[in-house]
C-alpha cells in the first residue's frame, strides 16, 4: 500500500509538472493576444509606408490637389488680386505655401492712426469662405502710449469684397486672352 501511495504521488506531481510546461509554452492557443498584436502592427506599419510614398511622390500639398498647388503665387487668381488690392500697404510677411499675407502697419502723414491688414487663405477653391480678413489699428497719443485695437468688421468686408471684385475682373480677362 505504501508503494501505491508514493506512485500514486509521484504520477499526481507529474502531471501537474507536464500541465504546467504545455501552458506556459503556449502551444494549445496558437491565436492567442501577442500573435493578434503582432498582426496588427504588420498591418498598420504597412499602411504607414503606403502613406509616406504616396505622399513622397505627391509632395507636399497645404490646400488640395498638387495640380494646383504647383502654380507659383503669381498664377493663382486669390494670390494675385490679394496683392493688388493691398498694394498701397508695405507688404510684412506673405507666404503663398503657408496660405498668408500681412502688411506692415500703414498710416497716412495726416493721421497718427495705423492700420494693419492680415489675409488668410483657407482653400485654394475660388469661393467666398476661402479668404478670411483680420484688420487692427493702432491709436498713438504719444510716442510711448499706443494702443492696438481690432478693427470692425465693416471695414474686413469691405477689403474682402474688394478682393472678391480683383478676382471677377482677373478672371474676366483672363478669359478674354
């Protein structure tokens, strides 16, 4: 009895040995949660290459297609009647791939005023909601005390609408040439 007891033991042990090396080495659940991950990955840095080549041979595009976006500042009809409506103010900033153009702050010889003019391109598309105008004017007392103050948006429209009307014309000669 004795001898049964010790086998009995020692099978019991063995068993459990043998149950615990087959779960630890994963070999009854092939799909488990690492595999799954693994696949995931494989899957997701394949669309990441994808999406970087397609993009190399593209290039770089801000607003659209590149078909349009490869037309220098001069050819785009919004660029253009932008820079013609506020010729009359010195240009500080304008970048035709960042969509921005900002005048340097203007006053006239009678005024102490300044005016500043901030143009923003949101579309390269031809429409009304592509071009956003933000305005400000500075009130000088004395050299040392200025304020700067929004404009009011009247005033945005109206060099808006001046912008939209540059464009009507472009456009209109250009379709006569």
């Amino acid at each position: 009895m004795l001898q049964f007891y010790n086998t009995y033991k020692v099978t019991k042990y063995l068993i459990i040995w043998v149950f615990i090396i087959f779960t630890s080495c994963n070999i009854f659940n092939k799909n488990d949660e690492n595999n799954n991950n693994i696949i995931k990955k494989k899957r997701v840095e394949n669309n990441v290459i994808k999406r970087s080549e397609q993009n190399a041979e593209r290039g770089l595009t801000l607003f659209g297609k590149k078909s349009e976006d490869t037309k220098l500042g001069n050819s785009n009809v919004m660029w253009r009647a932008t820079l013609d409506v506020l010729d009359i103010f010195p240009m500080s900033y304008a970048s035709f791939s960042g969509g921005i153009i900002s005048t340097d702050w203007y006053s006239s010889e009678v005024s102490n005023d300044s005016i500043k003019v901030e143009v923003r391109f949101l579309s390269s598309e031809v429409k009304v909601s592509s071009v956003k105008v933000t305005s400000y004017k500075k009130k000088c007392l004395s050299t040392n005390n200025c304020k700067i103050i929004k404009m009011e948006e009247g005033f945005n429209k109206k060099i808006h609408s001046e912008i939209f009307k540059k464009i009507t014309s472009l456009n209109i000669d250009k379709e006569t040439n």
